[in-house]
C-alpha cells in the first residue's frame, strides 16, 4: 500500500477519533467512507482494531458516568449482531463489499438523524447491541445504534457508556473476523499505521469535548459522511 495512503488514511482516522472523543461515537461513520475510497483494506478489521486504544481511553476517562449494569444487555445482543455479520461477510462477494459499506453508512445517517427518542430498556439495550454488532462487525460502524438510545443524556454519560460497550464488543467482533478469514497479521499491521492519527485524535479531543458535545457539527458530520458514501456508492456502481 502506498505511503500516501497510509498518510491520507492518517488524516481522516485523526479526525474522526477527535470527533469520537468529543461527542462520543464517529470514528467509523465519519472515517469509514473516506478509508473505502482510499483503500478498501482500512476497514473493517484493521479500523476497528485501532479504535480499541481510543475507546479504551475513554472509559477510563469517563469511567464515573459508566452504567455496567445497563450495558449488560447491549452486549448479549452484539453477540447476535457479529454472527449476523459474520455470515454477511462470508456470503457477500468481494468486489461488492463497497457496495455494502456505501449502504450501511447510509443506513447510520439515516438512524443518527432520525430524532427518534427511544427509552434506555433492557429491550431496547439489546436490540441496540445486535444492529451495533452488524454493523461494527460488517462495516466498523457500531456506534449510531446505541447513540439512539443515549442522545438525550448527558456528554459524559455518552462518551462512557458507549466506550465501556465498544471495549467489549469490538474485541468480539475482531474474534468474528479471524474467524472468517477477514482479520490476520496483514490487517493487524495496518492497524499499527492507523494508530498514532486515533491517539492523536483522543489527545484533541480532550480539549474540544465541552464545546464539541453541544452538537455544534453533529448536522455537518451527517453530511459529510453521507456525501463520502454516496460517493463510494457511485464508485461501486458505475
């Protein structure tokens, strides 16, 4: 892989990271997108082995506001959503796989602009988890499902509870793709080179969170990556 794909792939996991540590989630809805277009090797393993540095650092930052009693459920139902991608990704053909990432990039705008107000139930927890193991394990974008449920809470409960969640159910989601031959020592290596923009990212962020979680560029990061899916769609298709 060229150096200025790693570079250009660089730039874009460092701000999505940055986004991710102010508001919560977007690592993978901004960065997914944009990586496809540079090399469709980025994702999904090697974007969501690099994330777990990010959200690890997360919930030990806001570990205060974490409910691991609430998360309980999200996780049950990730193990449902990764078996679900797991045989997507087996079923679906390679030269299609753009196709699948346009599509499901645009099904997390849809949901994180959809202002559905949905209440934080055990019900709702786990199916939360199993649309987030779809589509982490599917396409590195976990994070708009639970989001949904979390939207109205405050900017630290967001940010702990859906890292908390993520250190879970990206760990198990990378098991899923070893398994299916879609995570291995090339993908892992290309993890490495996506690391130093994520921390730097995380570095940022922790000065931006109390302006940032106001939903100042939420809208703006919606356009964006539905343009950058569009865009691979196009790609794909014509």
């Amino acid at each position: 892989m060229p150096l200025s794909h790693h570079l250009l792939a660089g730039v874009v996991v460092t701000l999505g990271a940055l986004l991710q540590g102010s508001v919560g989630f977007g690592l993978g809805m901004f960065s997914v997108p944009f990586l496809v277009l540079i090399d469709t090797r980025f994702v999904p393993g090697p974007l969501l082995c690099s994330s777990i540095a990010l959200t690890l650092l997360l919930t030990q930052r806001e570990w205060h506001a974490v409910r691991v009693a609430e998360l309980k459920w999200a996780i049950v139902g990730r193990v449902f959503g990764i078996a679900a991608a797991m045989g997507a990704l087996v079923i679906v053909p390679q030269r299609q796989i753009g196709l699948l990432f346009g599509t499901l990039v645009i099904a997390a705008v849809l949901l994180s602009a959809s202002g559905l107000r949905v209440h934080v139930t055990a019900g709702a927890l786990l199916g939360a988890g199993v649309l987030s193991g779809f589509m982490g394990t599917a396409v590195s974008i976990g994070g708009p499902p639970m989001a949904l449920l979390y939207q109205h809470e405050s900017g630290s409960r967001i940010r702990g509870n859906l890292s908390a969640f993520f250190v879970v159910g990206v760990s198990m989601s990378l098991v899923g793709l070893h398994l299916v031959g879609r995570f291995g020592m090339q993908e892992f290596l290309i993890a490495l080179s996506l690391l130093p923009g994520v921390l730097l990212g995380y570095a940022v962020s922790r000065h931006t969170a109390g302006i940032l979680d106001r939903g100042y560029i939420r809208t703006g990061v919606l356009w964006v990556s539905a343009a950058s899916a569009l865009a691979v769609l196009i790609r794909e298709l014509f």
